[in-house]
C-alpha cells in the first residue's frame, strides 16, 4: 500500500481505470497529495494494472466491479482510450463515486450530455482534465481578459506542430483508430482548443481543411488540418493550424492574440512561455516556472500539470474552491471539436 494508506479513513481515496501512460502521471500525483490515497487500479489487460499497481505499490483488481465495490474508493480516474470514456464514466457515476475523466470528455456531444446527467442523477461531481489551463502565461492572459485590460479582441491565432512517429501509433492498440482516438483534434490539440474556449468562448462561422500527410496506413484520419472560424461573442478572426508532421520533434504550441490594447502570443511547445508581448502598460512579468511537460519517452505531450489538478479536485470536493473545468466546459469542446470536423473539407 502507498504512504499514504493510513488516510484512507479521512482523506480521498481514489481509484484509476486505465493503466497506460496518463494513468501513471495521476497515480503518482494522488499519492504524493496528503489529502488523497491511491487505493487500487483496473485495466482489462491484467499485464498492465499489475505493472502500475507494482511501480506504485497499491493494489491491482481484476474486474471493475470489484473496484467499485469497494467503499473506500470515493473518486475514480477514467484514463481509458477516448472511446470508451462514456461507458465507463456512466458506471462509475451509476456506482456513486465521482469521476475525473482525462481528455477528450468523450467523442459525441450526446455521450457528454448522458455523462452529465448521470452526474446530476446520482449528486456525484465530474471532472474533466484540461490541465494547460493551469498554465502561468494562460492564467496571466486569463486575468487581463477577465479586466477587460485587453479591449476589443481583433483576431486569435492558434499554431500546433508536432511530432507523431511511427512508434507512437505501433505501441496503442487503439491510438489511430477513429472509433477509440476519435480524431487529433481530439487526442493532440483539445486542450488547445479548450484554451481559446477558455479565453474567448464559442466558435461560429467555422471552415476548414484536413489532410492526412505522413500517417498513411498508422491512422485512421487526418494528422493535419487548417481552420478559420470567428468568435461568437466578439466577433474577432479565429484560425487553428495543427499538424503531428513536425520533423522528429514537437516545435511549437501558441496561441497569438491581437487586441485593441495588447499583442501577446503565448508559446513554446506547450502554452508554456511569453514568447511576446507589447501591452498598453500592463506587461505579464514574474510569472511562476511553468511545469515540465509531460515525457512519455519517445514523445511528449501536454504540461504536467496533473498536480494541480489533483489539487483542484480535493479542494472541490472539501468545499474549498471551484472547479477548474466543469462538465459543461469539457461538453462544449468535444462539441466544437465536432462541429469542427463536420464542417471540414479533405485535401486528398
């Protein structure tokens, strides 16, 4: 059992379904939290719930009734493939735990409207990662937005190029797959989507072009697309260019906004740095270090970020702050991310 088993009886203990790489960066992070205990994981493929259970010393169940049976487990970490998010979300709520379910909330708006009201039916919270929101240049944007310091918004642009290799998709037996993946709006860039949501909020007007250019035979979609949109309630330009063609390595993700008052882009590879910025005397400065992102080894993803929202999620669940990103924000983005897609034209 983890250090922390002596608190099952006052802390949070919590459960994780799903034991691939995302799974250990919440099992490290529940366990290094005072308040929380890791109490057991379940993954279908034994294999991999006893590999997670070992590295962190908890116990690995062999079907998902035992681990929501047992009563010491009040919250559950969905860390399944994208697909399959839905299903397992709705029986750990109809089981009366809460849940943190990672990124994308699901793949349908409908699957994420079932999960809320699942939610709402049994009293239970539900959680969505969107951990780059915990990132210092965003939080900094997020307070100059919230003081209208920016003025009028003229125009976003958003830039996402990556790195996705032959063995990325070689080692998942569901990443590619358009039933389980859903798409790379879905599995590389929701959280970029969810960031000029977070900042602006909806997209309207929304046109755009897709192209499988380097993943022939890996994926079952595109690994490229180009889109224009506005902003439904400023009426400013939005663009979205992404791509997982990046030569061997990530080379940048950014956000640039052009305001009345301010040009400010957000950057690095990861929404992690002031890459510029010329205000109308309110410059970002000071900000804190921003988390390193997250390693897989042979890829990179998001910021790390999974601390602080663990955190956020004790302090909700204490009654000591708001949550981060509710339900209806995480819905709302698997929604734009459709209406996205639907909209798209192929270059072939």
């Amino acid at each position: 059992m983890n250090k922390n088993s002596n608190m099952i009886d006052t802390g949070i203990g919590f459960g994780i379904i799903g034991c691939g790489a995302i799974a250990d960066r919440h099992a490290k992070h529940i366990i290094e939290h005072k308040e929380a205990t890791l109490v057991s994981v379940f993954d279908n493929k034994t294999e991999k719930a006893n590999q997670l259970a070992t590295k962190h010393k908890v116990q690995a169940v062999t079907s998902l009734k035992e681990l929501l049976d047992n009563k010491t487990i009040d919250i559950v970490s969905v860390c399944t493939p994208n697909g399959i998010h839905h299903q397992c979300a709705l029986e750990v709520l109809n089981a009366g735990k809460h849940v943190i379910v990672e990124k994308p909330m699901a793949l349908k708006r409908e699957h994420c409207e079932e999960m809320i009201e699942a939610a709402l039916k049994n009293n239970r919270q539900l959680f969505v990662v969107k951990q780059n929101r915990f990132n210092p240049p965003i939080q900094a944007v997020k307070k100059l937005m919230d003081e209208n310091k920016l003025g009028k918004i003229y125009a976003v642009m958003v830039n996402c190029f990556w790195n996705r290799n032959e063995k990325y998709y070689k080692n998942s037996d569901w990443k590619g797959s358009q039933e389980l993946d859903g798409g790379t709006l879905f599995t590389q860039f929701s959280h970029f989507v969810d960031i000029f949501y977070y900042l602006f909020g909806d997209i309207q007007n929304i046109q755009g072009v897709l192209k499988n250019c380097s993943h022939q035979g890996m994926i079952e979609f595109e690994d490229s697309g180009c889109f224009t949109f506005t902003f439904s309630k400023s009426g400013a330009l939005g663009s979205f260019n992404y791509t997982t063609s990046s030569y061997e390595q990530n080379m940048e993700g950014s956000i640039t906004i052009f305001a009345e008052n301010a040009t400010i882009k957000v950057g690095g590879q990861y929404l992690n740095a002031m890459d510029y910025q010329k205000t109308n005397g309110f410059d970002i400065v000071d900000l804190p270090v921003s988390n390193t992102e997250n390693d897989y080894g042979f890829y990179k993803g998001s910021m790390s970020n999974h601390d602080k929202m663990i955190s956020n999620v004790i302090d909700t669940l204490k009654g000591r702050g708001a949550m981060m990103t509710n339900a209806v924000e995480g819905m709302k983005v698997v929604n734009i991310i459709e209406t996205m897609y639907k909209q798209a034209q192929w270059s072939r």
